[in-house]
C-alpha cells in the first residue's frame, strides 16, 4: 500500500492578489476579490468610486489542499470580498490594496474593468475551456473526483454522539486549490470538531466499484442532536482546481484512421479547469429519549459513564474544610452534563464547586473526564452523613436508562477554637471561604491610651489646620498645574528641553548600526541626531540650517567658534565617509565620539 503524508504549504512570500471580471454589463453585479496566502494581517481597501460598493469588505478563511504525485498539502488562504455594480460605461480601474504583515507591507495590483452596454458581455460556463479557435471544449471529471459524507448512525437518540465525515476522492485526476464552504456549520447539533490538526491527515487508497482512489479525509466532527425528528445536514460545497483531459471539436475523418487519433498517445489534452462539486445530503431520524422509567435525577447525560468519588478528610474541627472530588468519566456528551448535587447536612456551609475537564477527540468520538471538587465548612460539631452521589444517565446502546453512584461519607467533627476568625482548610478551590464572625467582637485586654473626658479636636488650633489645609493644598496644585500648561504652549521651551534626550536617543541608534557595521544608516543617524540637536536647541527650523549658513545662525545665538568648527568637522566627515569606499571602523568611532563631544560641549557652555 502507498502511504502518502499531508504537509504544510510555506510559501517564498506573502502574495496579495486581485481579481475580477474584466468586461461587465451596466446594472451587472460582480465580485472584486482581493485573496492573500497567510492568516493575520490589517488589510487596506481601495477607494472605489467608479463602481457603487454594495457590501464589504467581506472576510472568507478557506482551507487549501493539494493532491500532487500522491502527496497532500495544506494552507489557509483569506479572501476579501465586494460586491460592486457597474452604473456607468467606460474603461475604469480601480486602484490597488494593500495588507500589513508582520510589519511588511504588500500591495496588490490595480484591476481594469471595462464597462459596457447590456447584453454585450460573452458568458462562459463553468467547467469548460476556450480553445484557440474560439470554440468551448467541453470536459467532464464523472466520477474521478468526488467529495462524500458519511455518518455512524442515521437514527440516534437525541442527545447521542453522532459522528460525521466528508472524504474527497480522486482516481488519476490531480487537483489543488480545494475550498470548502461551511464545513463546520451543522444547525439543530452540538458540535466537536475530531481533527484537530491537519498536518496529520493521512491520505489512502480505496476501490469502490472496481476503481481505485485516493482518499483525504477532510473533517471529522461528532455531532450531538439537541433536538428530536428530522433533521438534515445541508451538503457542502466543494470548488478545486482539475487537470482533465478535454476532447476538442475535429472534423470527420477516414473511419479507419479515427481509433488512431483518437488514441491518448496522440490525444492527450490537459487542461487546468475550476470545477464545483457537492457532498450527499444526510438526513437523521432523532428519536426522542423515552419517558416511561426517567429517573427523578436525570439532567440530560446520554452515553456511557461512571463516577468515582474521594474525601481528602473525614475527621475534622468545626470551621476546618471538607473537599468531596467527583470525577465523571466516559464516552457521549460529557461537557454537557449539569453538576451533580451533593445534600449536605444544615450545619455545613458550601461553595461553588470547581470543575476541571480532561476531554479528549478521537476518530471514534469524544471521550474523558470531568472532575467536580465540592468544598464545604462545618460550623458545628456531631457525626455526619454525605452521600452517595448519583448520576442518572440514557445508554443509546441498551435503550434504557440507567444510575450509577458513588459510596457514602460519613464524617465526623469536634468542637474547634471558639475563636472566630481561626478558619482552617487542606483542599482545594477555597478561594472563597467567607470569614465569620465580623459583627461580634470579644472583649478586649490590655493597655490602652486613653484620654481626658470633655477634651475634644472641635475649635483648636490644630481643627482649624486641618480645616484650611485642603484649601492651601488646592490653591498649589491649580498653580502648578497653570504653570505646566505654559509651559507646554510654549513649543520653543519644550523642543530645547528635549532636545539632548532626543539627539541621544538617535546617538544610541547610530551605536547599534556601529556594532554591526551598517555605514549607510549609522552615518544618516549621527547626522540626524546633530541637525535636530541643533535645530531643537536654539529653535531654529531645519529649512534655515545648512553648511552654508550655520555658522552665521550659530554665531547669532552665542555659541563658541570651538564649537561651531567641532559640529562643522563632524559633519564634514559623515559627508566625506559615506560616499568613500572602504573606509575603517576607526573613523566611525571618531565621528561618534565627535558626536558625543559637541553635544556635551554645548550643554556646558549654556550651563556657564
């Protein structure tokens, strides 16, 4: 047997592509498509005005599978559809989109569409190929690719799991670029999808009538009906990507040489053509869950299971906690079973219970745990009783209902601390022990400072303190406040204030591209961070600055000639280095340190 495995398609790179009708009809409705090979991303439209946008951008995630040489590959494609109509003639074209992936953008291409009178526009159908003569070829897939559905059991019992599965075959007939539409809708079930990751689907042979296909199960759920009677299961819709063989139109020929030319040697046309497939419809009979004989307790649980109950203390002091842990095990609709209830006895005060799930999908359905860990806390000592806990349940498979339960607990406890708020605890899910006792308090011993009676806070010097000095406190903050926002109108003060803190900033920049010999950009930083130093500093705009000026606006603002001749030095030798080939990390050192200098040197001079 051939044994073929499923993998990932990775591609070179991120592809945004368009597409749409090229000739439409005034009044037609049509599709603009923008479809890119990658999950995530912020997709940007395009600004349409030619055309009157009736709905999107709609988003559509499809899975894609390939059949290539007896491997299966997988990928995930998301389109963004429009809907547009064509209200006037003309040639338009409607600019490009563009999608942001992981920091990269990537536009598409712009789309021409010509716009024409009615009734003038060539349809071809789907399914059939253009020759170069004009004329449709016409091709047929029969039954060389097909997608089927299968279901476990066509007459379950309300509640029972059900499983589904849609198969795609082919025989001899490569395909790709398989989508599927609402693959996972089922309406009127309780759904779990039973493939959980697609790279482990393992294509197979299978003969149906003498033919043999290659078979990839494409999805896998159980399905739990919520109701009783008739329900369907719409069938699905397949499009891919066929390379048939098509029988062009040829005229007539000698009947003794028509077998020869008509022979695949010399016959053998491919041709890529989209086609469109449908699964079979499936319809279930759910039979509804008897009456006669329901158990009082039975809250909806249908399939096999069992319970398993443990007590982490049976011996225990009033205000101490008590964890009874039930664990539901089994196979049908576990994560829909209601939690069990325990009667506990008046004197114990109980809590939420936690509940923690093991569940786990197989090909023949789901399957596992649930674990349910009631808390309780007695508040008076005694002996008592709890349990046995029950679950009532419907077994499909025998017809009958049935009850299953866990051993009986008996617990005892003894007089505890008579102080309140001693609350003691070993299990788990406590994180709402309530803490007693708050409205009684005991009396009090020991020292304590007291004071005078009839002396009170009422007029003294210390009252009238406390009186005005929220007022005071007030009166400031609304002053510092004042003089914040003055200070940030004021552009030229916050630019200067900022000004070094920004200049170093580009200087740690430049000292990273340094580390990894980048010359261009290290260069294009040292010579951002001493331009913007300057033009921050001394509010000067950028447009007044250059080599041939900056003495002059240097010197108007006091700056030393020292320093003026070290900012023009520095920028000379960005200049001169990165436009001079082979130049040593020794020269970028000094241009950075030059850097450091002049901008140290005019925070000293202005501080003098």
């Amino acid at each position: 047997m051939m044994m073929m495995f499923i993998t990932g398609i990775h591609a070179d790179e991120v592809r945004l592509t368009a597409s749409a009708r090229s000739v439409v009809s005034v009044g037609d409705r049509f599709q603009l498509t923008y479809t890119v090979n990658t999950k995530g991303g912020q997709f940007s439209g395009p600004e349409i005005s030619d055309f009157r946008v009736l709905s999107g951008p709609n988003i559509s995630t499809s899975q894609n599978y390939q059949v290539i040489n007896g491997k299966m590959s997988a990928s995930t494609t998301v389109s963004y559809i429009y809907y547009l109509q064509a209200f006037k003639n003309g040639s338009f074209e409607i600019p490009p989109a563009s999608i942001e992936v992981n920091g990269a953008k990537i536009k598409s291409k712009a789309v021409s569409i010509e716009v024409v009178q009615s009734n003038t526009v060539p349809k071809t159908k789907q399914g059939a190929q253009t020759n170069n003569n004009g004329q449709a070829e016409a091709v047929n897939t029969g039954d060389d690719v097909f997608l089927k559905a299968y279901v476990s059991n066509r007459n379950p019992y309300q509640g029972e799991q059900v499983v589904v599965s849609y198969k795609i075959f082919t025989a001899n007939v490569p395909i790709s670029d398989i989508d599927i539409e609402n693959l996972a809708s089922f309406p009127g079930f309780w759904a779990t999808n039973l493939i959980t990751d697609r790279q482990q689907i393992e294509p197979k042979q299978e003969v149906i009538d003498g033919t043999e296909y290659l078979t990839g199960e494409l999805y896998k759920a159980a399905l739990f009906p919520q109701k009783s009677g008739e329900i369907n299961i719409a069938a699905k819709k397949l499009n891919c990507t066929a390379q048939v063989r098509t029988q062009g139109n040829r005229k007539a020929r000698d009947p003794f040489f028509d077998s020869f030319f008509d022979d695949p040697f010399f016959n053998n046309q491919y041709q890529n053509v989209r086609i469109e497939m449908e699964s079979n419809p499936i319809k279930l009979n759910v039979k509804p869950l008897p009456i006669d004989k329901k158990p009082a307790g039975f809250s909806g649980a249908v399939g096999r299971f069992s319970i398993r109950a443990s007590i982490d203390n049976a011996n225990l002091l009033t205000n101490d906690a008590v964890t009874i842990k039930l664990i539901i095990s089994g196979s049908g609709n576990l994560e829909l079973i209601n939690t069990p209830e325990i009667n506990w006895p008046p004197d114990f005060e109980t809590y939420e219970p936690k509940i923690t799930k093991n569940i786990k999908t197989t090909a023949s359905g789901v399957s596992g745990s649930r674990t349910f860990e009631f808390l309780a806390i007695p508040r008076s000592a005694g002996d008592f009783s709890v349990g046995p806990i029950e679950l009532s349940y419907f077994d499909p498979a025998t017809g009958k209902y049935k009850t299953v339960s866990s051993e009986k607990f008996e617990i005892h406890v003894e007089k505890g601390e008579q102080s309140s708020n001693s609350v003691t605890y070993s299990g788990v899910a406590q994180e709402d022990i309530m803490y007693l006792g708050q409205d009684i308090r005991y009396i009090k011993t020991g020292t304590f400072v007291l004071s005078n009676k009839g002396q009170y806070l009422f007029a003294t010097p210390l009252y009238y303190m406390l009186l005005t000095a929220p007022v005071v406190m007030l009166a400031l903050l609304s002053l510092l406040i004042i003089n914040s926002r003055k200070k940030k109108s004021n552009v030229a003060l916050v630019r200067n204030r900022k000004a070094t803190k920004v200049a170093r900033k580009n200087l740690k920049i430049a000292n990273q591209f340094l580390k990894s010999q980048q010359r261009e950009e290290f260069y294009t930083e040292v010579s951002r961070a001493l331009w913007g130093y300057l033009s921050d500093k001394f509010n000067i705009p950028l447009s007044d600055l250059s080599m041939d000026t900056i003495r002059e606006r240097l010197s108007e603002k006091n700056v030393s000639e020292e320093s003026i001749d070290t900012f023009i030095e520095g920028l000379n030798k960005c200049e001169f280095a990165r436009f001079a080939p082979g130049e040593s990390t020794n020269l970028m050192n000094e241009i950075y340190q030059g850097a450091i200098m002049f901008i140290s040197r005019i925070e000293s001079e202005l501080k003098s």
